[in-house]
C-alpha cells in the first residue's frame, strides 16, 4: 500500500541556517504530495502541495519538488527563523483512497536565535 | 479562514467509561470527514472515514464498535471511544474537507485522551 518515509528527528538548527527535511513515498498511480506543519498546541496547517510531477510547491519561505524519478518531496528552507519551530509532515493523497491523507511521522524542528 | 473545532482538546477517563470525542467545521459543510489517531513519535494513523447520512468506513484493525461515529449534520461528526481502556490512550486528530471544492483537508487541534 501507500507510504510516506521522512527523516527522524528532532532537528536542532541555529537561526538563518538551512534546512532539508526529506520525504519519500511508495504509491501506485500519481499521487498528490503534501507538507502540513504543527505549530505546539495547534492543528495541522496545509504547508504547500504538488500534485504532478516536477511541480514545485512554496509557501513562507518552505519548498518542495515532486520528483517522481527518485519518489521524494524533499522540504527545503534557505533560511529559518524562530517562529518555523514546529512538526512537518509529508503527505500524500491517491485518488484511490478517496479524500484520506497518508501521513510520515513527523519532524520535529527546533530554531534557537 | 476555514476553521475546524474540536473538542474536547483533552480529557482523562476511567477504565471502562465512554468519550465521546466532537469535530465540527465552523464555516464549511462537510459531508466527508476523517478521524486520524497518533502515538508518540508516530505518524497519523487514519483511523476511519465519516460520511454524513451513512456508515463511516473503518480501516483495518479499528473496530468498529469500539470506536463509534455518527456523522448527523454536515458540519459534525463524533467519535465516542467505548468501554475506555488504557490502550486507547491517545492523540485523536479529526480533519474535514470542504464539500465546495478540491480544497485541503482541515484539521481540529486534536483531543489527548487519557484513560486510567
């Protein structure tokens, strides 16, 4: 079935540093690919989306490239800040599931000024 | 913007008691919602597809009767745990997607349940 790989963490990086948070995923068909963020005591947030190959995704700053070629939807920032200490999660939705979203584990990320 | 409400945000029971858990769209009908549960460092696990006037669709290793949704209206949906048990300890996180397009799924702030 459908899955989502992304890195473990917690990741700890210093302000204006620059981030990756790899994701992978294992589908039939073309999927839909998904960051939500969770910022500490709130709801999931959509992040961005892509929903064919080599689209690009961006939103505050964060993007990401679906590369069909290597399955992954890798999320990249050039520069973080404080306010981006939150859970990411890679997601992905096939038309064969319906509406669901198909979840990673969640990153952990922790800004220090 | 579209605005998913959840409650309760946490709850602790005893063993053998039922929660009913309630996730309703503010500002949007929904026909269609889901009821996600996450453990520590875990992903999302989806747990159950709640469709307004119907049955919910179960995945897989949810019971179903442990686990009871009734989606009455089009802006609610419930979730009642049964015969609580310490097992059923969780994060429950329920989503709703918005009958007017192919918009993202909306999330609740999710209910920490806690049962003794």
């Amino acid at each position: 079935g459908d899955s989502v790989t992304q890195m473990e963490g917690p990741v700890t990086l210093s302000e204006e540093a620059f981030l990756t948070i790899n994701c992978t995923y294992t589908a039939t068909g073309y999927p839909s690919l998904f960051w939500y963020v969770q910022y500490p005591g709130e709801g999931l947030q959509l992040l961005l989306k892509a929903t064919k190959a080599d689209d690009k995704g961006s939103n505050k700053g964060f993007e990401a490239t679906y590369r069909k070629e290597t399955t992954s939807f890798h999320l990249e920032k050039g520069s973080v800040q404080v306010s981006d200490s939150a859970v990411y999660f890679c997601a992905l939705k096939n038309s064969n599931s319906g509406y669901a979203l198909n979840f990673g584990k969640g990153t952990s990320l922790l800004v220090t000024p | 913007g579209a605005v998913v409400s959840q409650h309760p945000s946490w709850v602790i029971c005893k063993s053998g008691t039922s929660v009913k858990i309630e996730c309703r769209s503010l500002d949007f009908q929904a026909t269609t919602m889901f009821w996600y549960r996450q453990f520590p460092k875990q992903s999302l696990m989806l747990m159950a597809t709640s469709n307004e006037g119907s049955k919910a669709t179960y995945e897989q290793g949810v019971e179903k009767d442990k686990f009871l949704i009734n989606h009455a209206s089009l802006t609610l949906s419930t979730l009642t745990v049964t015969s609580a048990h310490p097992e059923d300890s969780s994060f429950y996180i329920c989503s709703a997607r918005d009958d007017r397009g192919d918009s993202p799924l909306h999330f609740g702030n999710g209910t920490r349940l806690t049962v003794t």
